[in-house]
C-alpha cells in the first residue's frame, strides 16, 4: 500500500507508531553509550536550585561521552536568612567594659555598650558615649575572651569611638569585620533583626521597619534616612547594639539622642576606616598612638 492510499485514521497511527520506535531507539543508544564509559569520563554534577528546570542534555561529541546533570530543590525561607545572618554577624559584636585606670582588673568593671569589629586589623567602633577620662578599656568577643583595648580616637560630628584590640602573634582574636548597608536603601515593612544583650551570649529579637525619619542631605540635597524605628523587641537594650537585615549587613546603631534610644544610620565601612587613616596614606593598616 502507498502512502497515498492511506486514510487520516492510518496516518495518524503510523505516526504514533514510528515516533514510539525512534524514542525506544533513542534510549538504547543513550544507555549503551553511558555504559561504555570509563568511571573518569561520566560526570554526575550535583547544584541546588531554587526551582525544578527540566534539562535537554545535548547529544555527545565524538569521542566524549555525555554529562549526567542531576538538580535538587532547596527551598530557602525567611527563617534560613535570619539564622544565616545572625550567624554572620556573632563574631563581629564586641562588649566593651572599663576599669579605672591604674586599677588592677578586680577593679570595679564598668559596661560601656557594645562595638563592631571595623577591619582584620582589629579597629572596633563603638558609640562616643563609651569615652570617658581615666579609663582603662577591655572587650571581650562573644566566646568571652578578654582583650586590652587602646583608644584611638573620637569623632565628634558622627559620635563615633575607635579602639584597636590589642593582640599578640599567639594569642590573636578572630576577628569578623561588618558589612554596612545604605540605610536610604531601607523600606518600611522590611525584616529587621536586632543584635545585643548584655551577657556573653548575644540576644536577638526579629521585627520589621515600622517608620523612617528622613531629611535632607547636606551633599547631594536629597532626602536621607536619619532614624530608624522598629518593631523589635530587644531587651534590654544597650547602646551600640547593632540592627541587621536578613542579608546580615548592618543597617542601624542603637545610641541615646537626649533621653530617648533608636537606631541611627552609619556611615559606610570606607568611610570610617578613612577616619582612622593618616592624612593622605595610602595604606589600610589604622592610626595606632
């Protein structure tokens, strides 16, 4: 019988049927091509996705053999983001305590509020507020370890503090330095997480931004955040505390303005580590007196 002969009915089966046989055919070659491989030559390579693709694997070069692909889902949530981030940021949180100086360390210790960790170098920042005559400076970092800290400078127009952690090739702390995110990148309603508490282990508490207080700019004129308020609920509450974002960038510094505490934005990383540069060097390593 010729092909012109046929009826719809025979043509559709006659399709079904030879495209039925080259699928079977399709697969022998793919699995006798695979068998005959050396263990080197087929590769299983295994990625996380965050969503199923279904992959056409291209047909093998001569003399290759084809690449098996393998993909998994992993679902990340917003509870994974906030370990994450809280993670990121544990080591980077300092306790900042004073003796009078001169006093031996079973001196009467105060507890001046919390600072970051600025650079490897070992610069940490804490609030101006921390500063005081006649003060001998220790921090400890969150496993509890003690360190001497030496007072670089303050910088009144930002009410910043500087220390650098003083180590010795032995006995070096592991320092985890901050990333800080533009806080005129925030918006309301975004997940916030709040980091302190005064004992050894760090506290946190998860909120949202719930109100930006902006202003403008005296560079570009534009408006710029000045207040951050929040719904988290961290207590007590400590100066220098530090509020992160799910990505774990530091987006706000607990301080007091009069009687009333809020987190406030922070200048960025660079320009911070400028402050405790000499005047037109070049190098990274901070002022140390």
């Amino acid at each position: 019988m010729r092909m012109e002969e046929l009826n719809k009915t025979q043509i559709v089966l006659l399709t079904i049927f030879v495209t039925f046989v080259t699928s079977i055919a399709t697969g022998i070659v793919t699995v006798t091509l695979l068998s005959q491989a050396p263990p080197g030559i087929t590769n299983v390579i295994d990625h996380v996705v965050e969503k199923t693709i279904e992959k056409v694997v291209p047909a093998a070069v001569t003399g290759q053999t084809a690449t098996v692909v393998r993909e998994s889902v992993k679902v990340i949530n917003s509870e994974d983001l906030t370990i994450a981030a809280i993670d990121r940021n544990q080591k980077s949180i300092w306790r900042i305590h004073g003796i009078p100086t001169g006093g031996s360390d079973s001196s009467e210790v105060t507890f001046y509020g919390f600072g970051f960790v600025l650079s490897k170098e070992g610069v940490l920042v804490a609030d101006s507020s921390a500063v005081g005559e006649g003060i001998s400076y220790r921090a400890n970092d969150v496993s509890g370890k003690v360190f001497k800290l030496e007072f670089l400078k303050t910088d009144l127009k930002r009410r910043l503090a500087f220390f650098k952690i003083i180590s010795t090739e032995k006995d070096k702390p592991d320092l985890v330095p901050v990333s800080i995110t533009d806080a005129n990148t925030l918006k309301i309603g975004q997940t916030v997480i709040a980091m302190g508490g005064r004992d050894k282990s760090n506290s946190v508490s998860v909120g949202i931004i719930s109100s930006l207080d902006q202003d403008k700019s005296d560079a570009t004129g534009a408006n710029a955040v000045t207040t951050i308020y929040t719904t988290t609920d961290l207590k007590p509450l400590y100066v220098g505390s530090l509020l992160i974002n799910t990505s774990g960038e530091v987006t706000g510094f607990y301080r007091y303005v009069g009687e009333y505490g809020n987190y406030f934005p922070l200048p960025s990383v660079r320009d911070m580590t400028a402050i405790v540069l000499p005047q037109g060097a070049g190098s990274t390593t901070p002022i140390v007196r």
